[in-house]
C-alpha cells in the first residue's frame, strides 16, 4: 500500500524526518502553523549522537561551519573564580563530537536541504483536529483545508495539538524552573574567562540556584557568543516579572542577582538578544502513538532543557520513525519507536534526578566532581540510517 506521512510541524523534528522519509522513497509533506522568522537569542548543545544524525542526513559540513565545538569546559563561580577546568574527552572526527549552535541556524541548514530534497512544505497550516479510520487518516486545517494520508507524525513541539487530541488530560505543567538564552559579541570583551571562551573553552557558571553556560556558536556572525541560564523557582515568577520585562531590565534584574563584576556580568551587559522562558513539561503520555496518528520529539516526552539532550533526541526520534517505516508496516514502526527508545529517553530525564544543573550549587562548601557522575544515559548511543540500531 501506498503511504503518505503528514508531519505536523517544521521545526527539528519534523524537517529531519521528512527528509529521511525521502531518502526512504516515502511520500511525505510538513505543515507549518507559522511562516519561518529567524528568532535571535536562542541555541543549544547538540551531543555527539544528534550531531551523527547531521551525518547521516548530510548536512554535516553546513553544520560544522555554523557551529563551535568546545575540547575543554571551565566551571567557575560568578565572580570568576575557577573551580575546575574538565577535559570533555571530545573526538576527533566531528560527527562523533557534541556542538553548541544557534537554534535558528540548524533550522535554516534543514530547510535549505530540505528545499534540495524536494520536501513538500505548507506554511500558514494551523491543525484543528484529526479524525481516522482503518485505512486512513485525515488533518483539519483553521483554514478549512484539509488533507487525508496514512499516517500523521505530531512533531509540533511542547505545545503539540495532536498530543492534546491523543491525551487531552495530559497538559502542560510548570517544571519550577526558568530558563534565559542570550547573544552577545566578543567585541570589546577581553575579560580573562572570555578570553578563554575566545580560545574554544566552554564556561559553565554555577551559583546557588542558577547556572549560565556560555559558549561560542556561530563562528562567522557578529553575535558570536551564545548563552543559556536556568534557574530553580518553585513557584512560576509572573509574566510582569519575568517574559514582559524589557532587554534593559533583565540585564539589571541578573546583574543585581548574580554580581555587578566579572565576566559574567561583562557578557549580559553586552547582550544583544535575551530571551526569556519558563520551562514547562508534560508527564509521560500512556503511549506515543494510537491508530495512525504519533508525536516525536517534545510533543512525546517534552525533554527538560536543563537535560542539554532535546535537539539530540528531536533528530534521533525523527531518523529512528522513518527508519523503522522503511522497514516494517506502520503499526509495527510505531511499535519499535517506542519499545526501542522509551528507555534512552527514561534515562536522559532520569538525569535530573542525580544532578539537575537548575538548582545551581553553592561552592562554599566545596566541589564534588561526584555530582557529575551515575547517569545511566549512554555516551554511545547511536542510530545508524542503512544498519541496524545500536
């Protein structure tokens, strides 16, 4: 039987799997809420087995140009006291290195491949509802089109409508953490820790309740230098408090929390772009898939930002579905996904719970290297296109 996969969703996940349902000679199609707009502020780490996927896609040389990929991290206190410099034991093969990006530059390295690949892309497509019967499945637009394939892959992300169709009593809750993404320049910065930032190291900086990792990303734009900050809040901070605050008085806010000296508060002053969020999650849903219709990425298992694994997985999740679909029937495919992913993503969120980076650490009463250790995630987890998994 003939399938056609519509993918509800143009972001990582679904971009990654459309193309890989091409190379698996698969009808397929996106459809998109939103027109693309780049969004400046917002990057992420991607480990060494989402960077393999870059690999496997063959976008791996656009990725390593837009990139930086650190040998070296250097964990301080706010005001620049060194508490332990970690070799991260990196590869030298650089699909078998993790990468700290721009979120905006791997989307637009996907959607120009996938313009080469001949993906069929809908922007302006706002998914109402499903509805499925035993041969087909068909998508509801707010447009009033609509489209009948058979199968439909939720990769729409934390606020996924086809999740909230499939379990609508599974809702978005608050995570008690905030997260903050910020662009700055090296420009006029020649502070020693950035100096070092300026040399390839990473800079994590840890205070009690708080964390900023600081980074280079893209090597060849003006805003070169990329931070993330989470923090532990029990209790959600209102929006007047935290998303609607102006540019100038988050940068007041952190400097008044976390110091005035240092480069820590060097970077924030001199960021260009600072992007707030609360960090919410979903519990585990009871199953991925039901009939025909299935999520991947955030809209199954909402993966926490403070894990560093959630683009890792988007791109895993989407090459593992579409490998599975060139194999099997779509009910087996469906099947494999879960069975065979379930506890890599048990282990990565089981993570926080031996260190979860959010709640920050108070060096006054020493370091613990221990803290870094016992996750159960593996180091090696890697999914090959043309071979079997692991």
């Amino acid at each position: 039987m003939n399938q056609k996969v519509m993918i509800i969703g143009a972001g990582i996940s679904g971009l990654t799997l459309a193309m890989f349902l091409k190379k698996a000679g698969m009808d397929c199609a996106v459809y998109e809420n939103f027109p693309y707009k780049r969004v400046e502020g917002s990057s992420f780490r991607i480990n060494k087995s989402g960077v393999h996927v870059m690999k496997e896609l063959g976008i791996e040389d656009q990725a390593q140009q837009n990139s930086h990929s650190a040998d070296r991290m250097r964990i301080l206190t706010t005001d620049d006291m060194e508490i332990a410099s970690i070799n991260l034991m990196q590869d030298s093969v650089f699909s078998r290195r993790s990468i700290y990006m721009q979120r905006s530059d791997l989307v637009e390295i996907l959607m120009r491949q996938a313009e080469l690949d001949g993906v069929e892309i809908h922007y302006n497509k706002k998914l109402t509802h499903f509805t499925q019967d035993a041969s087909n499945i068909t998508a509801y637009f707010e447009d009033g089109h609509q489209e009948t394939g058979t199968l439909l892959v939720g990769a729409d992300g934390l606020h996924s409508t086809v999740r909230n169709q499939l379990f609508p009593s599974h809702v978005l809750s608050y995570a008690k953490s905030w997260g903050l993404y910020g662009l700055a320049s090296f420009k006029d910065m020649n502070s020693d820790p950035i100096r070092h930032l300026m040399d390839g190291d990473e800079l994590f900086y840890f205070t009690q309740n708080a964390n900023f990792l600081v980074s280079k990303s893209n090597p060849t734009h003006e805003l070169n230098l990329s931070w993330q900050a989470s923090g532990y809040q029990e209790r959600k901070r209102s929006k007047e408090e935290f998303e609607f605050r102006t540019l100038d008085e988050i940068k007041s806010d952190l400097i008044q929390e976390y110091g005035g000296n240092g480069a820590l508060s060097e970077i924030i002053r001199n960021s260009a772009h600072i992007i707030p969020k609360q960090i919410y999650s979903v519990d585990p849903i009871p199953s991925w898939s039901k009939g025909r219709a299935v999520v991947i990425g955030d809209a199954a298992h909402t993966i926490n930002p403070n894990t560093g694994y959630g683009c890792s997985v988007a791109l895993e999740d989407a090459m593992y579905l579409a490998k599975m679909l060139k194999k099997h029937h779509y009910t087996d495919a469906l099947y494999y996904l879960e069975a065979d992913r379930k506890e890599r993503i048990r282990a990565i969120l089981g993570s926080l719970d031996i260190f979860d980076v959010s709640k920050g650490f108070d060096f006054s009463n020493g370091f613990d290297i221990g803290l870094f250790s016992g996750s159960k995630i593996d180091a090696n987890y890697t999914i090959h296109w043309e071979t079997e998994c692991l």
